[in-house]
C-alpha cells in the first residue's frame, strides 16, 4: 500500500511538472513567434522628421556607402529648379526607381542632409501613408480627409501642394519638424485635352476642381526637407 501511494505520489509530481511546462511553453511559444513576426524598419520609407529611416536627418555619406555601396553613392549636382542646380550625392544613379537626389547642409563634409527628392513616375522610395511616385490626386485626397491646393500646370514648379487645408496629411508634410514638398502633373497636354487650360499657371485650384478631378495628376517629385537642426 505504502509502494502504491509513493508511486502515485511521483506520478501526480511528474504529472504537475508537466502541466507547468505545457503552460511555460504555451506562454514563451507566441511571445517568440510574435517577436520574430515584426517587420523590420522598412530600408525605404523617409520621413520629413528626419528621426528614423535608412536616410534620415544625421545621415553622413559615409552612411550612405556603408548601406549601398560605393558604387551607388555618386556626387554629383542636383537640379533645384528653374536651371539652378546644387553640389549633392546621388544613390543609385542608374536605377530611376531607386535613385535619390540629397543636398547637404555641409556639402564640404557631406553630413546632416538638408533635402532628399525624389523625381519620376515610380519609385521604390516612400514617405508617410506610403505615399510614393505616382500616388494620385484622388489618392492624397482620401489620405488627406478633405481637399486641399494645389498649383496649375504648366510651369517649374507645376501642380506643387500649396496646402493641405488643414487635413490629416498637414501634420506629415507641414508640421513643423521637416517638411514634404509633394508636385503633380498630368500626362494630359492642352493639345489633347482642352480643359487643360483651366488648370495652367501659377495659381492655387482646390483638388476638387472638376478638371482636376478630371486629369487626377500623379505625383511626379516629392522632396523632403529635413528641419533645422535647432527643430530637433
């Protein structure tokens, strides 16, 4: 009787440990799992916060080579508009979808970007709500939460977002800390479409203009400006 309750005995330990590890197990399993689910910081979003990213506001050249290789780290002038161009780096100079224009607030020592632009039909790079190269008007309007302005046609700076009217992408691209400059265009040309016209110049058209919504121009050159360093 005495061997019987001490096998019992071993048998309800041995029974009790395992429970205690099927429960240990249940608990660690799903945390690792879990864990090794998150997504790595993804290599191309860029941010006008400049406070993370691959490219972000304490970016040297040096950091640039180091993650892309001396080869695809070229310097070069940039085009700033209206002919004018500035001393930058170029990454991935001969990839359209993966190049990248950035201007130094020290070009002699090519460290603190002051700019990346990006410009196009398509690019792999992003910036906040995924927003890209060829994200549409009517896109940026549902991002957005309302309508905002934009500039005609037809000039430098063509279909520049002059404001977001207060909606939920102001805070990405105008906030303050590091601002996005966001252009459009349209592949429309007034010899195809007549309305055209209606939307060319330098002044400012609400999105919902009815030929606006009409073209529904993609984004063609997006840069961001980094903040001051005294924004930080």
């Amino acid at each position: 009787m005495r061997f019987t309750t001490e096998r019992m005995t071993v048998g309800l330990a041995t029974s009790g440990q395992a429970i205690l590890v099927a429960l240990f197990l249940a608990v660690l399993v799903p945390l690792i799992v879990t864990v090794h689910a998150q997504p790595a910081e993804d290599a191309w979003l860029i941010l006008a916060s400049g406070e993370k990213g691959s490219i972000h506001a304490h970016t040297t050249r040096a950091d640039l080579v180091r993650t892309y290789g001396a080869a695809n780290v070229v310097d070069k002038d940039v085009d700033v508009g209206e002919g004018e161009t500035e001393p930058g780096t170029v990454i991935f100079p001969n990839d359209p979808e993966r190049l990248i224009e950035i201007l130094w607030k020290d070009p002699e020592k090519k460290t603190l970007p002051a700019s990346a632009q990006l410009s196009g039909a398509k690019s792999r790079w992003k910036t906040a709500h995924n927003i890209s190269l060829g994200t549409s008007l009517k896109d940026l309007e549902r991002l957005n939460g309302r309508p905002f302005k934009l500039a005609g046609f037809g000039w430098d700076y063509s279909g520049t977002v002059l404001s977001w009217e207060n909606g939920s992408l102001a805070a990405d691209f105008a906030g303050g800390h590091g601002r996005g400059i966001i252009r459009l265009d349209s592949a429309a040309s007034e010899s195809v479409d007549k309305d055209v016209a209606q939307v060319e110049g330098d002044g400012a058209f609400l999105s919902t203009h009815p030929v606006m919504q009409k073209l529904n121009p993609t984004a063609y050159q997006i840069i961001i400006v980094f903040p001051a360093t005294n924004e930080k």
